[in-house]
C-alpha cells in the first residue's frame, strides 16, 4: 500500500473513531506504514535541496548588499560633506570675482548645480589658478556625488527585490514542509489510536474471560467439589491450573496482552530536527557585520521538535541577542553541539540533566538575529569540544 494511501486510510480511520474505539480500521497500519511516511518525508526533504539552495544564495546576496549598503552610505555621506565644504569654498571665490563677470552670485548658488549657471565669457580666465582649481574641484564632487546616489539607489533596488524573493521561496519551502509533517504525522497519530483501541480490546476480552471462568467457578462449587483453582501470572503470562480430584492437573497458557508501539531506532545518532527539514552547505558563507558562517541552518516550521543528536548532557541554556534562545549539548561521544534561534527550550529541561539519544531539547524558531528570518535550526558542531567545524556532512548524512 503507498504511503498516501495509507494517509487517506489514517485520516479516515481517526475521524471514524468512537471515544469508546469501538471502530476498527479497515486497513491496518504497521510500522512499516510508519516508516515508509519517514522515507517520503525525507525524500521531500531531499528534493528540496534546489530550492533550498536558491534560498541560502539570496540570503548571501542580501547579506552582500546590506554590507554594501553600509560601505556605500558612508562613502556618500562623505562625498556630501565634501561637497558642501567645496560649495563653501566656491562661493567665496564667487564673491570675490564674479561680480566681474557682470552676475549676481545668487545665480551661481540658486542653481541646482554648477554646470547649470551661465558663466559669461571670461569668468574662469579672471580667477586665479587657486579660484579655479576651487571651481572644477566642484564641478568633479558634484559629478561623483550623483553617480554615488545613483548606485544606492541600485542596490536598495537590489535588496527590496532579493527580500522578495526570499518571501516567496521561503513560502514555498515550509508549505512543503508542513504538509510532509502533516502526513507523517496523521499516520503516527492513526497508529497511536489503532494501538490504543487494540489495547482496550484486548483489555476487554481479557475481563470478559476473567468473568466467564468467575461465573463457570461458581456454578461447579454448587454441584461438585470445588477444584483447588489457583491463577499466577510469570512475565505477563496468564497461567491457570486446576487440580483435579486424584491430584490431577491442566494448565492452560494465555498469550500476554501486549501494546505494540514503534520500536525505537536503536541508533547511536539522530537527526537533530525530529520533522521535515531543508538545509544546503552554507558553512562559511557571509553574514551580517562581516562574519562568516560557522554551522548549517536548516530550515523547518515553527514548532518543530529539536531532539538530542546523541545521548550526552545539557552544558548551557542562553537566551541572548545573537543567538537567541540556544542549547549546547555535549555528547556522550565528547563533541559538543550548539542548537540557536530556538522558538523554546523543552519544558523542565535544566543545565546538567542528561538526555538519551533523541530526547527532547526545545523548538524550531527565529529568536535572536533571525527574528526576520525563516524559522529554522542553525546548528554547530564541535568535536571534542574544540573548534567548529563544518556540520553540514553530518546532518545530511542523518537527515537527509
């Protein structure tokens, strides 16, 4: 059966059900059911890696142009101060010679620039090599000026058009996401209320013979002499013997009631996002103030459960301008692990309490400086607790 299949069946199955579970499914669903979810969510994961990757590339250029953007207002700045102190300089020289020239300084000075005024014929032959120099110097910054203002304009142009670009892919990322844990999650939760009502079946059958034998007991004391009848239960097996008359004994062996679940993964690692997640290498790529990145971002909806990648201690809980609200575990292995922009911490997890592989540390979010970003997991890795280094094999290698 495919995987969406069994999401309608699941779906239907949930809505079907009593409060009693009193209605079985139709179509059963195994743990195979479950991790064939698994595989498609990770297989919609990994077909994201194109958008992804556009995603990453546009943050880089943002990031590019917000840096130049910075550069470029500074140098503007400048040039303006320039000018003005050159506008200041010319004016002077303006007083002091144009009056020869036959106009009035007003025109020089009303003019939205210096190449507007109408210099008569032998102005600039009657000031002085310093006057002149004075005047084309002007001319030069006020030329600068504008091819300055012209490339700020481009680049705020840029960086209204990259941020919309990055809206609309990263729409299209979590649409895809939330509808990958939707599925995946309509199964587990089918399955949970499947084994739920399998249970109270079994619940029910099992009084319902307790009550038989009860009944079958009573009715045997009052015409015959009543068997020595003893029940003891060994690792959850029900065994009955009854001794008859010459000492004679049955015994009967019930299977045990049991709640089959899911078994655990039994793997030493996990992902570290428990859901569907994007992420591409961004190791070392720009970021803001000129740093580079120092760890993988990976991109999942809001929400999404953050769990331990091994078995290993809680070292630190922060909750800081940068980061936001992060957690560094170190594993049992002795690297340690840095989860930032978490949307919260788990409840009651504390600074040294320990956690088993895939335990839970907190939520997907955009706390700190990504408060303007996608939801999502910047993730470091440190071997041996020492330097970070690229994360991006190791996630994939369990994510992806």
């Amino acid at each position: 059966m495919s995987v969406r299949r069994v999401i309608v069946t699941a779906v239907a199955f949930v809505v079907a059900l009593t409060p009693a579970f009193t209605v079985a499914a139709q179509t059963e669903i195994t743990r195979d059911d479950i991790a064939a979810a698994e595989a498609e969510r990770r297989e919609i994961s990994a077909n994201l890696q194109s958008v992804t990757g556009d995603y990453d590339a546009s943050v880089a250029r943002l990031i590019e142009l917000e840096n130049s953007l910075t550069s470029l207002g500074i140098e503007l700045s400048e040039k303006e101060q320039d000018l003005a102190f050159a506008r200041v300089a010319a004016r002077d020289v303006a007083t002091d010679r144009y009056k020869y020239a036959g106009a009035s300084t007003s025109v020089l000075f009303h003019s939205a620039t210096i190449q507007d005024v109408p210099i008569r014929a032998g102005y600039l032959a009657l000031l002085s090599r310093e006057g002149t120099d004075t005047v084309i110097r002007l001319f030069a910054l006020e030329e600068s000026y504008r091819e300055q203002q012209a490339v700020v304009e481009q680049a705020l142009s840029s960086q209204i058009d990259t941020k919309n670009e990055l809206e609309t892919l990263a729409t299209s990322i979590l649409s895809q996401l939330e509808a990958a844990n939707r599925d995946y999650d309509a199964i587990v939760r089918a399955y949970e209320i499947q084994e739920e009502e399998r249970r109270q079946r079994e619940e029910a059958e099992r009084l319902r013979r307790e009550e038989e034998e009860r009944r079958a007991r009573e009715a045997t004391s009052t015409t015959t002499t009543t068997p020595a009848v003893t029940t003891t239960t060994v690792s959850g097996e029900s065994t009955t013997t009854t001794e008859g008359p010459a000492g004679s004994s049955t015994t009967t062996t019930e299977p045990p009631t049991t709640t089959t679940e899911p078994p655990p993964s039994g793997a030493s690692m996990v992902c570290p996002v428990n859901g569907a997640v994007a992420f591409t290498d961004t190791w070392g790529a720009p970021r803001s103030g000129g740093r580079s990145h120092k760890g993988v971002d990976m991109i999942a909806a809001r929400g999404t459960p953050l769990v331990a990648i091994e078995a290993g201690t809680v070292k630190r809980m922060r909750n800081s301008a940068l980061g936001g609200i992060t957690v560094t575990l170190k594993g049992v292995s002795g690297d340690e692990y840095y989860y930032a922009h978490l949307d919260g911490w788990a409840a009651g997890l504390a600074v040294g309490q320990s956690l088993s592989v895939g335990g839970l540390l907190g939520y997907v979010g955009s706390t700190g400086n990504a408060q303007y970003t996608v939801p999502h997991l910047h993730f470091e890795w440190a071997p041996g607790g020492g330097a970070a280094v690229n994360p991006y094999p190791l996630v994939a290698g369990l994510c992806l």
